[in-house]
C-alpha cells in the first residue's frame, strides 16, 4: 500500500504541470470555425452551437490537483511514522484559494490522573472531567484516565485504571464560605462533587457512603450512596 500511494504521489507531482500545459495548448489550437468550400458554410463547434462555452477555471483545477497531492503525501507521512509538526494531527493544504482546502486529522490522546475534580495529563496540564460523569461513573482521586480529543474538537473521557477503593461512611456538610460540599468522617472532611450531592437529592446532615483510595491520603471521595435510616 505504501509503495502504490507512493507511485500515485509521485505522477501527479511529475504530470500535473505538463497536462495543464497540453490542455491550455489544445484549447489555443482549436479553431473556433471551420468553414466549408462544398457549401460555404461555416461550421463551428458543438459547444458554440448550443451558445457560448464556458472556458475552464485553470487555477481552480490547478489548487485541486495539487490539494489531492497534498493530501497524499499526508498520508505517506502517516504510513511512514512521521510525526513532525504534528503531521497526523493537523493538516491543511490550501494553495491561494480557500475553496479548495483540504483538511486532514486524526484524533489526539493524553492519558492522566484523576486529583478528584479535574484529570491532570503527562504534560502537567489540567483538564476538566465533566461533573456528572465523573460522579456518575464514581471516579476517585488516583485513577488512571485517557482523553480523547477528536478532530471536532469533542473531548471523551474513559477510565481506564482505577485504584483500590474502601468505602467509609460519613455526614454530609456544607460549607457556607467557601461553597464546597463535604462528608465528614471522624472529624476528617472529604470534599465531594455538587453533582453527585445534587444526583442523590442529598441534604446537609446526610449519612453518605463515599468511595476513597484503599491506600494513601485523598482529599477527595466518590459519593456512592445515601444512609436512608428508618424513622
């Protein structure tokens, strides 16, 4: 497959001047009449029978040609494992005219950690976890997670090494200054989501079972459930 892309690259890059340059040479050539000594009629072209023929757009043909080119040699970089500039990522060919561009992208992946609130990637940046879903899919601090981020620019997020958990069982408080939402378990508070208090409809006072790393210190804990006790 690399070796008959490859081929195909290389004769629209060889090719495509001199066809441009036989076509253009046709249509000076061509006479517009051909007159006719039997009846001395003047004959003319099909096209110019019907009405006036529109010339074609060399230049728009030209930028489509070259864009399939280029869209070719994109892939053969991808094929051949070239990641310069980001080659597989982000590739625009546009040759003087916006109508023909040519976009070609893959997807990007960054795998990091979940800090209880946000995943943080090998690049030490931050990325926001949607709320509900991580309080939906009870994410705790110290999981492994990847992002997704496709060519639309849609971020998917995926869970993909979750640590040991232990589940405790503490009071749900709120914090009037800072806002926050806590359970507290033997006087040590845990911050949790406002989405996942606000999915379980819980109130301040609250018996709730947060999910916390097995070992290690968290700040953070995965509601996974309310106390309902009976009256």
């Amino acid at each position: 497959m690399f070796f008959i892309m490859t081929s195909i690259s290389d004769i629209l890059s060889t090719r495509t001047d001199d066809f441009l340059h036989t076509y253009i040479a046709d249509i000076v050539e061509t006479p517009s009449a051909i007159s006719s000594p039997l009846q001395g009629e003047v004959f003319r072209p099909q096209e110019e029978r019907r009405g006036t023929a529109t010339p074609p757009n060399l230049t728009e043909l030209t930028n489509i040609i070259h864009a399939m080119k280029d869209q070719l040699d994109a892939m053969l970089r991808v094929l051949s494992g070239d990641s310069s500039d980001r080659t597989q990522n982000n590739i625009l060919a546009n040759h003087g005219n916006p109508g023909t561009s040519v976009f070609y992208s893959t997807s990007q992946i960054i795998e990091g950690v979940f800090n209880g609130e946000k995943m943080v990637g090998a690049d030490g940046k931050e990325y926001s976890v949607p709320p509900n879903y991580a309080s939906k899919s009870k994410l705790v601090e110290g999981d492994i997670m990847k992002l997704t981020i496709t060519p639309e620019g849609k971020f998917i997020y995926k869970q993909t090494g979750p640590i040991e958990r232990k589940r405790i069982v503490g009071e749900l408080v709120h914090d009037i200054i800072s806002g926050n939402w806590q359970v507290s378990v033997e006087n040590r508070p845990y911050r949790v989501l406002l989405a996942s208090v606000t999915f379980h409809r819980a109130a301040p006072g609250a018996q709730v079972v947060i999910l916390v790393p097995k070992d290690g210190e968290s700040s953070w804990g995965a509601v996974e459930n309310i106390v309902h006790l009976s009256a």
